[in-house]
C-alpha cells in the first residue's frame, strides 16, 4: 500500500499550477481588448488570431500528449518535459503579455499564442500525467489534487488582484496592468518549478505501451 504523499511533496507538485492558472485568465479576460484596444490591432483580426490559436492548441493536445507519454529519460517521463515547458512559457509570455509595440502585427500575435499555448499544452499534460502517476489509491489522488486546485485558485485569485492593486497606487494604464500579470507568470514559472523538479518523484515507466497517435485522436 502506498504511503501517504507528505505536505512537501504535495506542494512541490502543486506550486506549478499557480502561474499556469494565473496565465489563463487574462488571456481570456485581458489580452483580447489589450490587443484591440491598446495596440491598435481590430477587433476582427485579435478575435480571429485568438480563436486560431485556440484550435490550434485542441487539435495538437492529443498529438503533444502521445509524445509526452512516449519520451522518457533517465529522469523520470514528466520531469524534462516541464524542464523544457519553463523557457518556452517564459519567452512567450513575455513576447504576449509585454509586448513592444512597434513590433505587434496579426502575425507576431499568433505566432506567439501558438508558442504560448506549447509551453501550457506540455506542461500541463505532463503535470496531470505525473499527478495520476504520484497517487496510486482513490483517496491519495483525491488529495493530491484538492492541493493542486488550492494552487489553482490561488493563481487565479491574485492574477486578477494585480490590476486593482496597481489601481489603488495610481496606475491605471491597460499597459501597465496586462505587463504586471505578465512578471508574475515570468517570476513565478522557473521559481515554483524548481520545488517540483528537485522533489516529487518520477518514476520511470514499467514497460507499459503507450496509445498510439491515432488512437489518441480517436
């Protein structure tokens, strides 16, 4: 029987969730009127870009899940994965959320959405895969993910805090607001996904087949 996981490591695999959350919302809420509002790009062309983008991160889930559950190293099968998400996140927030904007076109916006949504796609497949794989029994998983929503929430919570907070200083500009939710996905994505590569195990695979790429799509 498993052991139960500690509060450590419960919060080791947890933490990553927090910007994850915290870079969903204002893409939702935020960036499309950012974009068209503040950057000057119209209203069609920013709803376009953002729904092309969109599909595009459904339609290639299932091909970026079967290649997650197909590459392990001697690490683990999740670890290098959320390794190589960081850097992806990183830049293409910035690039999304903090923009020069001389720079900004339709192109440069999907562009980096579509890198965007690869950094998030990889790194939360393989951060739910792992989760599933940590916690054996019903009870142990139930737990491991009531911690992770707590992250979830969290990020969600603070994330839209941001701009009111910089309200309340005397900054008011969307500029100013979006690029502040922006440094804390930047600060927070390498910062929490330490914990999570030094501590929660991850176990390498038992011989198992994976599902092949046209049954993931099936």
């Amino acid at each position: 029987m498993q052991q139960p996981l500690k509060p450590f490591t419960l919060a080791a695999y947890s933490g990553v969730a927090l910007p994850m959350a915290a870079m969903g919302m204002p893409i939702a809420v935020y960036l499309p009127r950012f974009y068209s509002e503040g950057l000057g790009l119209s209203l069609i062309t920013v709803g376009l870009i953002f729904t092309l983008a969109r599909v595009w991160d459904v339609v290639t889930d299932p091909a970026m899940g079967y290649l997650i559950d197909r590459f392990e190293t001697r690490w683990g099968r999740r670890k290098h994965w959320i390794a190589l998400a960081v850097p992806i996140l990183v830049v293409s927030v910035y690039q999304v959320f903090i923009p020069s904007p001389e720079d900004v076109s339709g192109g440069y916006l999907l562009f980096w959405l579509i890198m965007l949504y690869v950094g998030y796609t990889m790194m939360a497949i393989s951060h739910q895969s792992w989760g599933a794989e940590l916690a054996d029994s019903y009870d142990e998983r139930t737990r491991l993910f009531g911690w992770r929503e707590i992250f979830v929430i969290g990020g969600m919570t603070i994330v839209l805090a941001l701009p009111a907070l910089l309200e309340s200083t005397g900054i008011d500009d969307q500029q100013s607001k979006v690029a502040s939710m922006g440094w804390f996905c930047i600060i927070l994505f390498p910062l929490l996904a330490l914990p999570t590569l030094a501590f929660v195990p991850d176990k390498r695979s038992s011989g198992r087949s994976a599902l092949s790429l046209k049954a993931q799509f099936s």
